[in-house]
C-alpha cells in the first residue's frame, strides 16, 4: 500500500505542466476550436449584431461582428483582427468569448466589399479565394479598417474609450503592426503572428503581449530580434511560447496530440489577464 501511495506522489509530481494547467482551466473559458465554433456561436446568451459603417479605403462600407458583455458598467473595446482565411465563424466565437470575459468584441471583415457581388468573407467559394483575398490586402487599407472599427467602438455608450487589438495568424502580423502607427492604442496581443520591421518599434506606446507554439519556427525566428529591440527602446514586449504546439494553436486545439489545446489553455487566461491590466 506504502509503495503504491508512493508510485502515485511521484507520478504526480513529475506530470507534464500544461496537464495541471488543463486541470485548472475549464475548456467553456477559452474560446472553442473551430469545429465547435459555430455551435458556441448558437448557444451564447449575448448579445451579437452586425453593424455596416460607411466607405472604408477603397471599400463602399465596412462590415462589423459585434459581440458585447454582460455587465453594469462600461467596457473596454478589443478590435479582433482575423486570420488569412477571412472572418469566420471561429472569429467570431472567438469575439463572444471575449465579450465572455467582459470586453466588447468588435470584428471586422477586412474582406468586406471584395468578394463576389461585392460580398464579404461568406461569399467566397473557397478559403484558398479568401486568402488570396486577404493577401491583396495593403497595409494602408487594414489600418484604415481599423481605424474605422475604432471609432466606432469608441463612440459605443456603453464603452470606455479605451482599445486594444488582438489577432491570429496573419491578423496577429496586423495587431503589432496596427501598434506601430497608432499611438493611442492601448494594448495589443499576437497570436503566432510574425513581428514588423523593428525600425518601426520607436513609435510603439502600447504595451505588445507576443503568444507562439514552439513548432513555428517561420513566425518564432522572428520574435527574437523583435525583443530584443524592443527592450533596447524601454517598450513593454512579453512573449510566451509553448512547446510541442504549431501555428494556429488556439483554432486548432484538436492538433499535435494534445499540445495546441494545452497551449490555449495557458494561452487564453494570460491574454485576459494582460488585457484586464492595461485596457481596465
């Protein structure tokens, strides 16, 4: 009995990190993968519109998902900025989980205008036409979008007045980026995003959280140099990476054996502490 009581303390404390931090967070507090996004969407109790605002670069008009808390007071506004793929259904479940956590989520479908009979991100015939798509897409007209998303979020009665970015994948490219050029941002999140150029990092006021899986090396190779720079300049850059888990982690949390789900789990509570800190 003594020596099974023994076996049992061992393998306890010699299990892997990330199984303890699954334990200690439910999966109903991070977003969904995308194969339950959809359903996610369906069931959340609130309150989401779509909300058109008027010509945009060289777009007629912009297209919003709004997601918004349950709360008494006002809320800070986070601009979630989509994947290569385009504004999907996992985006924007990714929203509601934020309006979860108490920010209005703002989504907006930089596609809007561009697919066939000038639709959005829902009318393309295929992801690859809506990367495709989104690969067209300047610098310039994502940061007009965005600007564009921002003042309407600001505008929100129910709002603070203060932003923040988050994105994915390419998205995550456009969240650091976004910070470069707007002062006034105050905070932004990458998710497995690759940094700018850090000639651009001197104009960076928000503080920049970076969230990688360690099986990226194409986006990783990148963050090195980017804190580097950044710390030289006294900017607020953290980084975390998780081993094992690949790009696109926190959409895929059904890949690389269990990794891409341990990394979300540690991924998402550090995303919404670091936001709760600089937007609340």
């Amino acid at each position: 009995m003594r020596k099974a009581l023994l076996i049992l303390v061992l393998v306890t404390c010699f299990l892997p990190a990330r199984l303890s931090v699954a334990a200690d967070v439910p999966l109903a507090a991070i977003p969904p993968g995308e194969a339950g996004a959809k359903a996610a969407l369906e069931s959340s109790p609130r309150h989401h519109e779509w909300v058109d605002l008027p010509q945009s670069g060289d777009a007629e008009k912009l297209s919003l998902f709004v997601a918004y808390p349950e709360r008494k007071d006002k809320a800070p506004v986070v601009l979630v900025i989509h994947e290569v793929y385009g504004l999907t259904d996992w985006l924007r479940a990714v929203a509601d989980r934020l309006a979860a956590d108490g920010f209005i989520a703002i989504a907006p479908d930089l596609l809007t205008g561009r697919g066939p009979g000038s639709g959005g991100t829902d009318t393309f015939a295929s992801r690859d036409d809506a990367v495709r798509a989104v690969r067209d897409l300047t610098p310039a007209l994502v940061n007009t979008a965005l600007d564009a998303a921002s003042r309407y979020g600001k505008s929100l009665p129910a709002a603070t007045g203060k932003v923040a970015t988050v994105g994915f994948c390419w998205g995550g490219g456009q969240s650091f980026s976004y910070a470069t050029v707007r002062s006034e941002l105050n905070a932004a999140v990458v998710y497995y995003g690759t940094t700018p150029d850090p000639s651009a990092f001197a104009a960076i006021r928000a503080p920049v959280l970076g969230l990688y899986g360690g099986d990226d090396a194409r986006v990783t190779a990148t963050v090195g140099p980017a804190e580097a720079k950044m710390k030289e300049l006294g900017k607020t850059f953290i980084t975390a990476t998780y081993p094992g888990a690949g790009h696109g982690f926190l959409r895929a949390q059904d890949g690389r054996d269990g990794a891409n789900q341990a990394a979300a789990l540690k991924a998402w509570p550090t995303t919404v502490e670091f936001l709760r800190k600089y937007l609340e």
